[in-house]
C-alpha cells in the first residue's frame, strides 16, 4: 500500500535532516582534527547560514561561486550534498557545534595576529597569516547570523544563539585576538556591543531572554560593560527609536541586573570575571565597585528620563527601594522623579510610597507633606485596588513612629473608621487590626473609644474633607464607627469589633496574614466551620392565609 504524498515527503524531509547533521558533525570532527580539513568550515557554515536564511525569508536559498575560487571550487562537491532546510533540528546541531570549532580556535590563537591587519599588505602575508585571516572572516560570518538568530521565534534557538555568543566572549576574554597592553582588561567590547544593541532592540521584544542573560550579569565585566553600553545606547537613541518595545527591553535588562551589596568594611575591588583578571586591578574601571555605582547611577537617571508608558512606570516604582535607592551613588537622586510620582496621584503614588518614605526616613529628604499626602490616599477606592495589601502594609509601616503627633494618628484613624462603614467584610479583617495597632502604639489616642459622655455632641465633629490634619478635629470626635461594627452581619467581623469595648491588648496584632484576605476566604472559612447547635424559630402555618374576611382567600376559595 502507497504511503499518502505527504506522509511521504515528510518522511524524506527527516531522512534529509538525519543526513544534513551527520555530515554536519563529520565535518567538525575533521576541521578539529587537523588544519588540513580547514576549509570544511565553509560547509559547515554554510549549513548554518542556509537554515537560518531559509527560515528567516521564508525562501528557497540560492548561491553560486566565482569561476576559480579555490575554496568554493573545492567545497562544490560538499555543497551539492547538502540539503537546503529550514528544519530545527539542523539549525540546533549547528548551534551547538560552530562553538566549539571557534571557541578552540581562539584558544589555540589560530586567529591571533601579531600585527593589525590594515598594517600589512595581502602579498606580504604567509599562508599561516592568509589561514588566520580566512578563519576570522568565517568567523564575522557566523557572529553576524548568531545575531540574527536573536529574533528567531524558537525560544531554543534564542538561547543557544545568545549562549555561544557569550562562549565566544568569554573565549576572546581569556585568549585575545590581538595584542592587549599590560594591565588593561581583556574584555572583548567590540564583540559584546553588539550583542547588547542587538538585545535592546525596538521593535522585537527580547525580554524573556534576559532572564538567560542574567547569570552572565552576575560576572563584574559583564555587568560593567553592560550598563555601560546601554547608557551609550539610549543616548544615541531618537524618540522614535524609543518605542514601547524598546523601553519593554531595557527594562527587562535592568530587572535582571543586580549589584553586590559591599559593605563599608569590605574590599571595594571586584574580581569576578568573565575576562581574564589583570594582574594590577587599580587601573581597571570594571574592577573598582565606585565605577560600577557611578554607572548604575547613570544609568537609572538616564532610563527614567524617558517616556514610561504606564505599565513599566509601575514596575520600575516597585524594585525601586530594593534594586535601585541602595545601589545609588547618592540616593536623593531620585527625590523628584519619587515625588513628582507620589503627586500623580491613584496607583501610582502608590507605588512611590515606599521609595519616597525610604528616602524621608533613611536619606533626611526633606518633604513637609508626606503624611498629608498619604492622608489623602485613604478614600474608598483604595479597598478594590491591586495594590491594596502593599498599601496597608507601607501605611502601618510609616505610622509606627511613637513621635508623631496625636492629632495626627487620631486623623489617620478616624478617617479608615469612617471608611470601614463602606469597605468590603474581608477588607474589615484588615482596618479593625489597623486600628488597634495604632491605638496600643499611641495611648494618647486611646480618648477616642474611651469617650462615653457624648451627649453634647449633635453631630460628629470630625470634618472628613479637610486637607490639613490639625485642623480635622478628629481628637474630638470618638470611634462610634466601631460601635456600628459590632453589629455587622458577618460574625467575624462582629467578634473583632467587640474587642475594642474591652482593655486593648498590649501587644500589637501582626497584619503580614490578614492583608492577602479574600472574600473567598471568609466564604471557604464559614463553609468549614462546624456548628454544633442551630437555634430555629419556627411556626407551623396552618394555611396560606390566616385573616378571615381576606380577599384573597376568598378568591382561592372559588378554585
């Protein structure tokens, strides 16, 4: 029985891609063997270049050769062998092998040329230096289609591309192409440039790459040179290079790139790297760890320069109070951008809350308004925001101070009182812990659920829309708020709101559990709870209706 036409040319296909890495890794074990297979590199590049054309065009692929070119002339027998594919598994196998012939190229110092190029003339050199200069033109070659690769839409393809770019940078580090002077970094720059411009790039999006990338940052050359690059590169960008994309990428870079915490004690010289390490690191820049600080600090203030859509604005304002303010080479740096985001207002000041407060606490800003600012976050929206349990947790962090001012704890806690009477039943199991934090904390405010002669009051002193918390009369007012709790229709909350008629507990109520509740919590917590006794009211009605000149049933009684 005939096989179907595809199953057939399918069949073919594999037999040809068996075929395509056979020879593939044939040709390897030659080249690696002995010189004189030196120019079975051709084929194999050609494989390479051939698959990677093939699928990135999407197009049949076409050569032709040079009547008297010795190499092709001599490769055309090999080249007629091989089989134009865009198969993975033949572009895999190349990219796992061209490393090793180049990396043992380069260590070997078969590329090593002892005086540059552009000084001598073709006639003057031997056949070893012609050998040499042949190799390192294949080897541009196979640099450039790596590159390519970067953007393939196979994330393994990805990986290996940037993984024998790297191995090619680490080659070059340790065995210079050319002469290096003494005492200066062998770091391969004109190599990893390119890789980094390539990574940042506008209009494909790399960052699920970064995170491969991330163990090479952890090499201090490779991080200084990084951050070095990028400044260069968002300096010599235009605003119509700086698209979404391409801040999506440099953002990705940066949330992969983490500096070594040093102490003061602690030596400030760097000696993890990729490179080979000079003998004398005083006169290396990407081995003194103040280099580094003065290029992240650039760095940053040179990204939040630019246009942020509101998504990475977000991001950025997260990891900014622990993978950036401690890094800065001075960390108030950052007070405008932090205050002008704590000033938008919503989400977003937010988010600038942690920063902002850091640099109040830890740094001497001086901002006057902060805590009229975080005053006027407290409105009821803040109840179903996606940033709720950062909030509460950031707002008890920065009211912990014994020193503030009563008048301005009583303000803070009157007004999420106030707020209670509107907020969701999970939300409650947060604000009712809040406050009796701030009540044990500050006793002085403590007037406020003490205070039983109310009968002068005709109505609530407290004024709700005021801005400045002096003037809020909150110390006048009481937390009748909490006793409206004690009458919720949910039982949690009723036993939590009673609490406060009694002595409150000495010792404050750790919120880290409660500030992730749900409503699905509470729902799945009463479905598990087991009650022993159900009290029930109930009376047997003896008829639908129980009046007897009803109207109604006396309709019903014509039925």
């Amino acid at each position: 029985m005939a096989l179907p036409m595809n199953a057939t040319r399918k069949a073919e296909e594999e037999t040809q891609s068996k075929h395509v890495i056979k020879s593939l890794k044939e040709n390897i074990k030659a080249f690696l063997e002995n010189k004189r297979y030196a120019n079975q590199l051709v084929d194999i590049i050609f494989t390479f270049q051939t698959s990677c054309l093939a699928y990135l065009s999407g197009m049949p692929y076409s050569w032709s050769t040079e009547e008297g070119h010795l190499v092709l002339t001599h490769l055309l027998s090999l080249v007629l062998d091989l089989v134009q594919s865009n198969d993975p598994d033949v572009l895999m196998a190349c990219l796992k092998s061209i490393p090793k012939i180049f990396t043992q190229a380069i260590s070997n110092q078969e590329m090593f040329l002892e005086k540059p190029l552009r000084d001598q003339s073709p006639e003057d050199l031997s056949k070893l230096e012609r050998y040499k200069v042949w190799l390192q033109e294949k080897y541009s070659n196979v640099k450039e289609r790596l590159l390519e690769l970067l953007d393939h839409s196979n994330p393994n393809i990805q990986e290996l591309s940037l993984c024998s770019l790297m191995k090619f940078v680490e080659a070059e580090g340790h065995t210079p192409l050319k002469e290096i002077p003494e005492n200066h970094t062998t770091f391969p720059s004109q190599l990893f440039e390119p890789l980094i411009t390539h990574l940042l790039s506008s209009t494909t999006n790399l960052s699920s790459l970064m995170s491969r990338f991330q163990e090479y940052l952890e090499y201090d050359d490779v991080r200084y040179f990084t951050m070095k690059f990028i400044i260069q590169d968002i300096k010599g960008r235009t605003k119509n290079d700086q698209t979404e994309t391409y801040l999506t990428n440099v953002h990705a870079m940066l949330e992969n790139l983490s500096m070594p915490l040093i102490k003061p004690d602690q030596s400030m010289e760097l000696k993890t790297f990729i490179s080979k390490l000079p003998a004398i690191t005083n006169s290396v820049k990407s081995a003194s760890y103040k280099e580094h600080k003065k290029l992240f600090t650039t760095l940053w203030l040179d990204f939040l320069k630019l246009k942020l859509p509101t998504r990475l604005y977000k991001k950025v304002l997260l990891m900014m109070h622990d993978k950036v303010i401690p890094y800065m080479t001075s960390p108030l740096l950052l007070s405008d951008f932090l205050t002008d985001s704590y000033n938008i207002g919503g989400a977003i000041s937010l988010l600038a809350l942690n920063g902002l407060f850091i640099l109040v606490n830890s740094y001497n800003l001086n901002y006057p308004d902060f805590y009229e600012k975080l005053y006027a976050l407290f409105e009821p929206s803040i109840f179903h925001v996606k940033y709720k349990a950062r909030f509460f947790y950031l707002a008890d962090l920065f009211l912990t101070s014994t020193h503030l001012p009563a008048y301005l704890v009583a303000a803070f806690a009157k007004k999420l009182a106030r707020l209670s009477l509107c907020a969701p039943p999970h939300c409650l199991t947060i604000i009712l812990p809040f406050l009796h934090n701030l009540l044990t904390r500050h006793p002085s405010c403590q007037v406020l659920i003490n205070r039983t002669d109310v009968s002068e009051f005709e109505s609530d002193p407290f004024l709700m829309d005021e801005r400045d918390l002096s003037k809020c009369k909150a110390l006048e007012s009481s937390l009748w708020e909490i006793k409206s709790l004690q009458s919720h229709f949910h039982h949690t909350i009723t036993m939590e709101a009673n609490k406060f008629s009694h002595k409150l507990n000495q010792r404050e109520i750790d919120l880290g559990p409660l500030l992730e509740t749900t409503i699905g919590d509470l729902l799945e917590k009463e479905v598990k709870r087991k009650v022993k006794d159900v009290p029930l009211t109930f009376d047997v009605t003896p008829s639908l209706f129980t009046e007897d000149n009803d109207l109604v049933s006396e309709l019903w009684s014509w039925c």
